[in-house]
C-alpha cells in the first residue's frame, strides 16, 4: 500500500475511493473496504482511502473532552496495509478543510486532482460543510461528473450496528471482549517502555510502564487485564495493569504496566506493542503488600487460564 499526506500530483490508475475517519478499522469498515476492491478490480483500477489527521472531533470541538483515537495513524497503515488496500490518502483536517462544503470537494478535489471513477460510502456516510453531502446529495454529482456511487449496507455484529462509538463504550466499562468482536482483532497499545518505581521487581511481578506513542490513544477501563506482548517481533503472554495504583501509590495518575511472563530482560527505551485478550478484574485498594502479592498470583493463573483457553 502507498501512503500519501496531501491529494497534489497524485497519478493513481482509475481510482475508486471511499472516504472517512476509519477510527479502529472496525468490521463495519471492512465491509466497505471489501466493497471498495471489488469495485476498483471490476473497472481495473486502484482501491483508494481518504482519511484524516487529526480526528475531525478534535478540530471541530476543541472546547470538548479530546475524544481521543481508537487507531493511532501508525496502527491504520497498518491495518489497512493488511486489508490489501492500494493507496490511503492522509488529509489534514483544519477548520478551512471543514468549511469546504461537499459540492466544492467532489468537484475540485475528487475529480478535479485525483480523476475519481468511483466512489463508495458507508450507510450513513456524510461528509463536507454541515455534513451536507450524503448518498442522496451525491447521486446528482455522479451523474454530473460521471463517477459511479455505490453505498455499503450497515454492518451488525450478533444482531448489533457495528460503530467506533459502541467500540468507545464497550471500552470506557472494559468490555474488551466486545471491543475485539467489533474490531476484528485484539486492541492493543504501543508505547516505550519507561523507568518506574522497581516495585514490582521486589514483590515478584516486574512490569514494563509504558509510555505510550500517542497519548490520544484511548485505554480501556482501569483494571486488570489478559493481555499478548509483542517484544522484538516474538510474541509473550502477560498480564497489564491500567490504573492509579492505590495499594502502593497515592499520586493518583494512571499508569500502564505489564507483566511479561517467561521474560527477564532489559527493554527500556523500546517500543513494545500490548494485545488486549480478556479483562480480569477491577481495580481496588488492598490492605497490605502481602494482601496485594497474593491476589497477582491469582491474577496470573487466571491470564493463563484465559490465553490457554485462547489457543485451544
């Protein structure tokens, strides 16, 4: 796949293109994404992804809570590398981009610079000034510019509309399992490991505190969790805490930490990637280090019981 920041002197074969934020890259997506390749194959041309950074949301709401990322833009090429799409488009979203009504963007950009042939758009798809331009809007600028339009059904998952925003609020309670149902994949989290306090080295339980690539990344819920850790391309399993700490910490900030089993090695300074597998528990205050000791070693055999389980 061939990654573009900006849409100038772009020469792409007859592209067919689809166009939106694709935060997580969920099943929903793929479906369009599935949809799109067909369709370019059909008049042999080339799949095309229109995206944006930084999150529409984040530029449209400033005065609003960050909503923060399901997909970092390292973790979407990616993605969608693997989905075997041909070439993803990166835009830079500014409040001048918002205002360009969807008439202007079609005519001026779609056709005028990249030379569309087709155009895919997901069920409820709306994009340009005001949110203006839907399926019903670009049916006559199809017929003008000569483009064909194609609109992808809505997706459910267990009899349930799959969307960035119910994979958000499975997040928030911790519900990973729903959230890896939706996506299609395991969640997960990158980041560099950093120092910490060395505690759990001397109650038995040495983690990594990540310090993630992309602090807009979401996290799920505070707690414990069943978790895969990539290290140098070789995957172990383990268990990531996310949370204040309160047995041993009154900072009250949250950090991210991961036991990495069968591991003894220092990686600080690396980049390391975590899978979410299963939530274990919440998280909670114990009366002693002791107290705390023995329900890790709980903790840890029920992981093993959940990535076991897992595998079979």
């Amino acid at each position: 796949m061939k990654v573009h920041y900006g849409i100038e002197g772009l020469d792409i074969c007859r592209p067919v293109v689809t166009i939106g934020s694709f935060d997580g890259v969920h099943l929903g997506h793929a479906c369009v994404i599935r949809h799109l390749k067909t369709k370019a194959a059909e008049i042999g041309g080339e799949s095309v992804i229109i995206s944006f950074e930084p999150h529409p949301r984040e530029v449209l709401y400033p005065l609003e809570k960050k909503p923060g990322i399901l997909t970092t833009l390292e973790e979407k090429v990616a993605i969608l590398e693997h989905y075997g799409v041909d070439h993803l488009i990166v835009l830079t979203f500014t409040l001048e981009f918002a205002r360009q009504s969807y008439t202007d963007f079609v005519r001026d950009m779609l056709i005028g610079k990249l030379h569309m042939c087709g155009l895919v758009v997901g069920y409820d798809h709306r994009f340009g000034k005001d949110r203006e331009g839907n399926f019903e809007s670009l049916q006559t600028l199809s017929k003008e510019y000569h483009f064909s339009l194609e609109q992808e059904s809505v997706f459910e998952e267990n009899d349930v509309n799959v969307s960035s925003t119910k994979i958000r609020n499975a997040l928030s309670v911790g519900d990973i399992a729903r959230v890896n149902d939706f996506l299609g994949y395991a969640y997960s989290i990158t980041g560099t490991v950093v120092g910490g306090q060395h505690l759990g080295r001397k109650i038995g339980f040495p983690t990594a505190n990540i310090s993630l690539t992309d602090e807009r990344k979401l996290l799920p819920a505070v707690g414990v969790y069943a978790v895969e850790v990539l290290v140098d391309g070789k995957l172990y399993c383990g268990m990531l805490n996310i949370g204040i700490r309160p047995t041993v910490s009154k900072a009250g900030v949250v950090t991210r930490e991961v036991n990495i089993f069968d591991f003894d090695r220092d990686i600080y300074g690396e980049t390391i990637t975590v899978r979410l597998i299963a939530r274990v528990r919440g998280e909670r205050k114990f009366e002693d280090i002791e107290e705390l000791k023995e329900q890790l070693h709980c903790d840890k055999e029920r992981v093993m019981e959940l990535l076991a389980s897992r595998k079979s």
